[in-house]
C-alpha cells in the first residue's frame, strides 16, 4: 500500500487512499514550518529542473522552496523560451535534460499533455506545473488541503459540503483538477459563469461516476445559495474580446462582493488560485477579508508540494513503480 | 545590549554602537573570507527571496553570495518585473512572498520607502538594497567599513577625518545614506557639485545635530582642500539633459582626475559606490591607481551584508525584537 | 606528478598525461553517477559564477550540475549582457567579480581569447566554456571519454583510429579543440567540408608535430571512407547566406544520412556536439539511431566538468600551482 506513481501528472489517477497519504504528508510538512523546523533532507542529492515554457514566478518560487526545504538542488531553465534552443523540440529538450543528468523536472507548459509527453522521455520524476486548459495537480491538492484544514481537519472534511467554482471554467486548468479531487473528496461542486465558459461541462458531469456530485450553471444566484465555499477563477480579458460577453457585464453578473458572498451560507469561505484581477472577479474586500482563505492556498503551496516531491520519489516508490501517466493517458 | 533590529531598512535608525557591532562582526567576516575560513552555517534552512526591481547584477550577487556563506538559500525573482505579476501592487507581492514561505527579503526599488511598504507585509526580515533616491544603507556601511580599515580600523578611525563626496548629490541614495554614517562617525562631511544637483543641501547641514559636520559647495577646490577622501558618485547623462549643465562642463569642472587628488591631503585615498563611468566622474588613473579603495568597498560589500543578515536574525535578536522601520518613520 | 593548472583555458596546454588523469577522473564520475553514488562534497565552500555573454542554457545547466555535485555553490549572472553593467568592459566586471568574493568564474563569451582576459584578472579558477570560434576545451573532453568509453575504455583506445568532423569547421570552436584532443590521442581525423569553410586547415595540419595526422578534404567520400567516428557540426544557416553556398547544396554535399553513415567503417558512430540543425547536417534516423552517441555526449558533460573543476582547484594544485594560460598564449 501506499504512493507508489513515478510521476505526478494529473490527480485523475491518484485514488482516494493516494490523495490521504499525500494530504497528511503536506499536513505535517506545513505544521514543521509554522513551527519553524526543518524537515529531514530526504532529496538530499537530488537535482530538480524547473521547465516553465509559461512565466509563473509564484508557482515556480513554491516548487523551488518545496525542493530546497528537503535538500534538492534547483535549476531553472531561461525562462522565455520553452525549448533549450529554438527550435528544439520539447521531446529533444526533455531528452537532453535527462542526459544533463536531472533526477526530477517539473513543467509548467501552454500546451496541454506537455507533461506527459517529458515523462515518456525522462528517466526520472516528472511533475506537471499546470499544463495548457488541462490539468493542475498541485494546486488542487493544495485548495484541497485549504479546505479541509479550514473545515475541521479530517480526511471527509468535504463530504457534502457546497463548493462553487466561479468564472472562466472552459480555459481553467484549476477547474477541471479541482473537479476530480473535490467530487473524489465527496463535495458537491457547482461550475458557474457565463453560458461561453460552460459550456460542454454538462457533459463532464453526466460522464461522472454517479456517486459523484457536479452540477453546472450560469445562474450565480444557484450556485452561491448555500455554498460552503466560492472559488474564484482568473478572468483574462482577451478572452473576453471577440466573445458576445463584455467586461461590465461580467462584473454586474459575476464578481464575488460581500453581498454576494453573504448570500452563501454563514461562514462560507472564497478560494481563488491567483493570480487575482481584484476589482474584476472578486472585491478587494473579500479578496482581503476574514473568509478570504487566498493566502492560506498560498501557504499550502510548498508544503503540498514537498509531499508531492517526497512520494513520487521517496524510498517507498523504489520497489514496485507504477507510471500514473500510462493509466491515464 | 547589542543589535536588535528586525529589519535593516535605513542606517538612520542605528546608534553608533549599533553600527560598531555591525562593522565589527563584519570586519571578522572579511578576515575570515581572506583567509579562505568558512563561517559556520548560521542561517542554514534560511530561505532568502531576492526582489530586484531596478536591476543591479553587482548588489544582487553581493548579497546571494553573502546569504549563502552563512548557509542560506536564495531565490531570485524574474528581474525584468517589479512585481510577480503584472498589475499587483508591491504589497501583494510581498504577501505572497511570505506565504509562499521566505524568512528573508532583499528589496531594491526605484521607489523611494518601497521597503517599508514591504517590511509592513512580510512576517520575516527585509533588508533594504537601495529605494530610489533615498537610502542605501549597505552601500554606506561598506564605504564606513572600508574607511575604517584603510584608517587603521579604529572605531574613531574617522573622527577628524574631511570626507568629499563629488558629484550628482541630488539624487544619490548613496550619498543621503553616507551623510548619515560619516557624520556619525565624526568625519567632517562635504557635499560637491554642481549647483542643480546639491540644492537644498543646505537645509539638511542645519537640521543635523549640532555635533555632525555637513557642508556643502559647488567649488570642487574648497571640497578637496585637506580632504582625506574623495568619494565620486556616478553621474547619468540622462539627467543632465534639460538641465543647464552640459557634460563637458561637468569634465571641466568636477572630474577627479591625478592632479585634482593631488589637491586633497597627501595619501587621500578615492572611493566609488560603482557602477563606474570612467572618464566622466573620474579618470581611469584614478579608479585604478595606487590610491582607490573601488574594489576593496566591492571586497568588504558581503562581509557588510554577511553581518547585516546575522544581526537581523541571528539567535540575539529573537528575544526583543524592536522593529527600527517603524521608528525611522 | 599530476594535474597543475590553476584554469582551464585551453586543451592545447593539456599533456597527454593531464588528460589521462581528468578522463579518469571524470570516468569515475560518470560511474558513480550511474549507480547513484553521490561523490565528496569537495568542493563545499567554493562559490561558482557563471558568466555566459553567449547564451547557451545547456553548456550553462551542465556546469551548474557538476559545480553542485561537488558541493559548491553556483550564481548565474544576468544572461542577456555581457558585462555587469552597460558598458563596462570585461576586465572590469571580472575584476568586480573577483572582489565580491567569487572562487570560480565559468565563462563562455563570442570573443575568442576572452577567458584569457578573464583569467588575468580573475585571482581564483577560470574554465572556457566556449569562446568565439576558438576553442571549447571541455566539449572536446567529454568526447574524447564518449569515444574512448565506446572504444573499450582503455587509454589508447583511440590510436589508429579514424575520426572525420564533417561541416563548418571554419567557425567551430569544437573542430578546433577536438583536432588537438583527437590527434594527441593518436586519431587519424580528417576534416571535411565545403571549400569556404576549410581554408586555412592545410596549414594547420602541415604545422602539427609529425607523430600527430590531420587531414583535409571537400570530399566526404573520402573523409567517411573506414572512418570509425562521424562528428557533425551545427551549420548555421546565417553563415551561407553571402557565400557561395546553398543549403540545398550543403545537404545534397555533406548530409549525414544512414546511407552515408554506412559508407564509413561497419559499427561506426555518429557524435555531434549539439544542438543539432536535425535535418541539415544529419537526418533525424541518424541522430536517433543505434549507432548515435550524442546522448552520451551530453551524459559525460557533467563528469568531465566536475573533473575539471576538481582538477583546477583541487587539494593538488595548492602547492605548485602552474598556469597553463601563459605558456599557451
């Protein structure tokens, strides 16, 4: 029993057993630095590469703190291009990264499958940073962790809770993760935003397993009542241009204020993955206020990503490795 | 007693017992560094972010290089961007910079207080690596230190001493942050230039206590007259134009060169905060000669931050912890 | 005995026993890398910048690599400038790089000659990464050990043995570093390409010792004939332009393809510095084919650069330090 994927690509093949383990991993890892002990140097010897074809400082500080904080080296490839030389290929690059001599590579990439396609060609741990409209394991992880360290703690700390997700869904790789590990974590999840956005996730709902709960809307009224939690999504405004949906419309209909917030249930608590357009998809005053878990998700960040680094190439993967990435793709 | 700052944001909130324990552990470092002696790992599982607004390659690898022969970790962030995304405002990045897990904060900005901005939202240590026109503390205690040493290294090395900084005063962190430290320090100061850029000067000479030199001339002849030393500040063309200063009256008049040192005291000795312009504020005679301290103000520039970062958080500040920024403003 | 350079400037000053003793070294590496063996830290407290005027972000990484295998600490200065600063000369921001406290300075530069300006300036270890069209020592070091580990390992593995480097050997700082490393193996190597780019290399090889053999032809029949080693170079395309040459030419002439590799010795391998114009100088079928070795190219950068930099700075050196740079230029 226990973790036992090589990479971590996407969390629709981490079971609900796999997702406790890494859970309660990050869980201590985040106790040990509120209180200001360091972890064991477990990736004492290990030299991780961080491939982000696409800038995220944040995203990327966060994989570099994780690794560091268990003794890994960190080595950053020039930022702005996505290959190593252009023209290269992603295939090539992976290949010569691997032959560099790394034993982990982390990518965040435009295009999605990007991280599979590097795990096909690296023999060491791969680990998806975000990749195109698709996936975003860490961060939904680490929104799950949010909320249950929020709610109580335990391993059902969702089970029949509310959980919104508002805004652009069709382009968020932060939705669709968050789809699978907060309806595997037994949430009831709502998608809602304008029709544009949603569109074809009535689909992924009736594709589910039954027990699973999602339901998709454009009306926030619906989404909003009773909810236990709004996650807030980042609106990017070219992708409105072009569109039939303007700015203004989208703030009038769907930007999280405290009244609207207020017309959750009584302590519901906002989510947002950032980076945040405050003043577009959330106020300032939420975004800054007592329910705002934002910062929290932040926190979260390197302590669920030490967990991630730790499993997938920790002791316990040495002896029976199983590929994730082939029983998902 | 003894150093007891959280942050080092301005020499102005240090007495001249905080900046002898400063210099004196700093002093210890540089004797350490000749002698190829590693510290001890004081600040080991420390992770330092590097926030470099204005690009500065000199000050930012002076600083990594100092963290880390006391053990710690640093962390660059993209430097084209001032902030991590753009639109955020400073403060969010800093909130996220302390979320995400940082202990320490290194802030160069071209806005003047941007690190008080950054002290108020970063649960760890900020260190200030010059903020516009206003403050450069590090600068200032290395030229200190760099004096003394050259002085014979006594405390009151620089009581008595005339001390001329020549150049664009007006807008020169270094020279605001100088005036400070040398005054404390008992040198009688001088402040040379060109009219537009030491106006208002005069003003800051009466509001020093009554014990601190301060002068201030445009007479390049009255500044180096007895001067024990010279200090040039670089000088941008871009601010000269508009201006009714041209560059080749700036030459004529300013420009230190061998025959202008020989007008200050026999075995004045020249300094530069660097980068330098040669042939504009000096001559490369100079700046190379027998009589520049250019490289050894460079040499003592991380054994000043290597103390620096222990003072702010080393274990003798964990008990009392006074937060200077907030006295200075 | 043994190893007594202070830099790595240049192959040409390497006797064959120096080389004997880094290949072994840097074959020892490559073993316990491996098998997972970490190597001594021994080169804990050392601080490595890495200056590269040129970009080049996997010569770069695999320095990073090696540096950090031995313990040391490595600082990248800000990519896209040469200088620390506008206008700064190299000799300036070298000696600002020495000041600051650095150890070791790495530096690849569009100059040839510039790490000999650096390592007059510089009071610790310089190793060439690469400069202008001159020379790259530890490319032609790591293959060097590709073809010895191919050819049984053994030192002299390569005597009798022919290699033919085919392409724009006028331009190639590897052609220029691997004639001295092949040759003092005891290779036949011939150099082949179109007229323009092989001028001059008569004289060449008319000024080499007697004992050593060079060749040179426009003939790539001739050059592949028995060869038991193909090493392309990358064309660029920039450089035909202007000249009589065409692209289309070029692959008709001198394109490596599985046919053209099978007139060459039976077993014969393909090795290419990187990165690769696939299908210009080589086909894609050969480049990824059994008989390629540009994988193991890249696997023995990281060995030969930690051997390197042990060997310059290494306990040995401490005592009769012998600077190769002066008695080679």
């Amino acid at each position: 029993m226990g973790w036992s994927a090589r990479h971590l690509l996407d969390v629709e093949g981490l079971s609900a057993a796999d997702v406790d383990e890494l859970l309660g991993l990050a869980d201590s890892f985040r106790s040990a630095v509120d209180q200001g002990i360091q972890p064991d140097a477990r990736l004492q010897g290990r030299h991780v590469a961080l491939l982000f074809a696409e800038p995220s400082t944040r995203t990327r500080l966060s994989f570099e703190l994780a690794a560091r904080r268990l003794g890994a080296q960190t080595y950053l490839l020039d930022p702005p291009s996505s290959s190593m030389v252009k023209g290269e290929t992603l295939t090539d690059t992976v290949r010569n990264l691997d032959a560099i001599g790394f034993d982990m590579l982390v990518v965040r990439h435009h295009r999605s499958g990007a991280p599979w396609v590097a795990a096909r060609h690296f023999g060491g741990h791969v680990l998806n940073a975000g990749d195109g409209w698709h996936a975003h394991p860490t961060q939904a992880l680490l929104d799950l962790l949010t909320l249950r360290r929020a709610w109580g703690g335990a391993a059902d700390a969702l089970r029949g809770r509310k959980v919104a997700i508002v805004g652009d869904i069709l382009h968020s790789r932060v939705a669709r993760s968050n789809v699978w590990t907060l309806t595997q974590a037994g949430a009831d999840v709502w998608l809602c935003g304008p029709t544009a956005w949603i569109s074809g996730f009535d689909g992924l709902a009736r594709s589910l397993p039954s027990e699973r709960q999602l339901r998709v809307t454009d009306d926030l009224a619906a989404a909003l009542r009773d909810a236990d939690a709004v996650m807030g999504l980042r609106v990017q405004k070219e992708r409105m241009s072009g569109g039939k949906l303007s700015l203004v419309e989208y703030l009038e209909r769907y930007q999280i204020d405290a009244n609207r917030l207020a017309q959750a249930r009584p302590g519901a608590v906002y989510l947002h993955p950032g980076p945040i357009n405050e003043g577009v998809e959330v106020t300032r005053e939420v975004c800054l206020g007592p329910r705002s878990l934002v910062l929290e998700q932040v926190r979260n960040g390197a302590p669920v990503r030490m967990a991630a680094m730790n499993l997938v190439c920790g002791p316990q993967t040495s002896s029976a490795t199983r590929d994730l990435s082939s029983a998902i793709r």
